[in-house]
C-alpha cells in the first residue's frame, strides 16, 4: 500500500466491475475484524480506497504498516 500523504496510508485499487470492488471490501473487512485494525474504505464502481491510520494517536504505528501489506496482498 502506498500513496503516504501526511500521517496517512491511502491506496485506490481499480476492479473490473462493482461487485468486484465490493468483494474486495468484504475481504478487507474480514480482515480488519482478525487483526483489529479498522481502516476506512470507500468504493463505488470499479474501485476501493483504503485508508490506514492509528486513530488513537493520529499518526501511523508499525502496525499500520503490517496491516497495509496484508490489504496489498489480499
């Protein structure tokens, strides 16, 4: 995951359809529910953003980062 602006983790990944996008959501949901780290998604069609940030200190943590490469990897 890339797109680093400020104390954020932003990354749009492009799908070929909406319910592509979505089921791409789901399985960032899931695992965000595993991990306990909740990003912030948006889609719509064709595409998701994922935003990574520890909210708790309103800045990035180590932990923002692992999860982020595992939402690259999903």
């Amino acid at each position: 995951m890339g797109g680093r602006r400020g104390h954020h983790l932003r990354r749009r990944f492009r799908f070929e359809n909406f319910r592509e996008a979505l089921r791409f959501v789901n399985r960032v949901g899931e695992l965000a529910e595993e991990q306990g780290h909740h990003p912030d998604v948006g889609f719509g069609w064709g595409y998701t953003e994922v935003t990574v940030w520890t909210h708790k200190i309103d800045g990035l943590t180590e932990s923002d980062f692992i999860f982020a490469a595992k939402v690259d990897r999903l």
